[in-house]
C-alpha cells in the first residue's frame, strides 16, 4: 500500500491545503472581496481571481471547490467587529458611537460588498450565513449589549417595544440610503439618524 493511500484522502488534500500560507491565502480572499465590490458577484471568477494574485486556477479549485464557496471563506475571514469597545457610561452615548463607526466603513467593508453581492446571497444559503456570519451577527451582538447596558442603568426599560429594532434600523438605514438617495450613509448621516430617530424613540436625549 502506497503511502498516499495509507494516509487517506482527507491526509493529502490536508497536505495540498497547507502549502498556503496564511499571508497567501488573505491576497486571496482580499482579490476576492474587492472584485466583488468593483464587479459585483456574477462577474466574479476563480479565473480572475488567479489571474490578479498570480496564482494558477487550480490552486484556488484545490482549496475552494467552487465560487460560493470560496466567497464564503472570505467573508467569514472578514469578520471584524466594528463596535466591539464602545462604552462610554451611557446608551445615547453609544448609540452615537455606533453611529459614527458604521458610518466610517459602510461605504467599502459593508454597503458595497452588500451590493456586489445582490440576489446571490438570496440564493445560496451558504454564502447567506457567511454574510451574516461576517457583517450582520458581529454587530447585532455588540448592539444588543449597549442596549443591555443600557437596561441595567436604568436609563430605558427593558419592556420597551422599540428596542429590538434597534439594531435592524442601525443596519438596515446602511443598505437603505443608497437606493434611496444615491449616497452612502456616512458618520453624519447615521449620527442625525440616531439623534433624530432612535433617542427621542427611547425616550433618550
């Protein structure tokens, strides 16, 4: 019995997976996001992918078996939590941190990775989970827990209708305003956002 098979598959697809390095593999996943912000998910290929890392096409086939999968992977490695350490001693006053964090970064890390991705994500489950894996759930949680803060100080009930809304109107106005007004939600329109919606709502100031 030769050594490859006494080894099993698993072992040597384990063994081609590991000659990326993980300095490597972020050019990948990099390529792969900002061609979908610039191209959109449909005109994305392993082919361009390749091309733009100067790698061959069945490096990327060995380690990502199709497109959805390898955006997923890509996504996920995105993961950064954008309000993870916002406390300043009160909701208002993290609710507006917030506000200027995801305005700082929807314009490249989210809205438009939202938009490259279109119906794709609608459509595959797999890439649908990895998207709120990276840039949905990360935030919800941080949310959650200003609100959660909030609650323990006594500065908002916890009975209050309106917070669990609270993180869909902070995630949802980022998709929203483009369609809506051609523009991205930036640190000032998400913070009028929030000083004009979201605190008068909570009974905050």
């Amino acid at each position: 019995m030769t050594s490859q098979a006494a080894d099993g598959p698993e072992t040597v697809v384990a063994s081609r997976r590991s000659k990326i390095t993980p300095e490597r593999e972020q050019e990948f996943y990099d390529a792969v996001l900002e061609q979908i912000r610039e191209c959109g998910y449909e005109a994305l290929t392993m082919e361009g992918v390749a091309a733009s890392t100067r790698c061959s096409k069945s490096t990327l086939y060995r380690q990502w078996k199709t497109k959805p999968q390898f955006v997923a992977a890509a996504l996920r490695n995105n993961r950064c939590p954008r309000f993870t350490g916002i406390d300043t001693g009160s909701l208002a006053g993290d609710l507006r941190a917030a506000a200027r964090a995801a305005g700082e970064w929807s314009a490249r890390d989210s809205t438009q990775l939202l938009q490259g991705l279109g119906n794709a994500v609608m459509q595959d489950k797999e890439l649908q989970q990895a998207l709120r894996d990276a840039l949905v759930e990360p935030e919800v949680a941080e949310l959650r827990q200003m609100i959660g803060r909030g609650v323990e100080r006594g500065e908002v009930d916890a009975g209050h209708p309106a917070l669990e809304f609270i993180p869909a109107q902070m995630l949802g106005v980022l998709r929203v305003r483009p369609l809506l007004d051609g523009q991205y939600a930036d640190a000032a329109y998400l913070t009028r956002f929030v000083e004009a919606v979201v605190l008068p709502t909570l009974g905050l100031t």
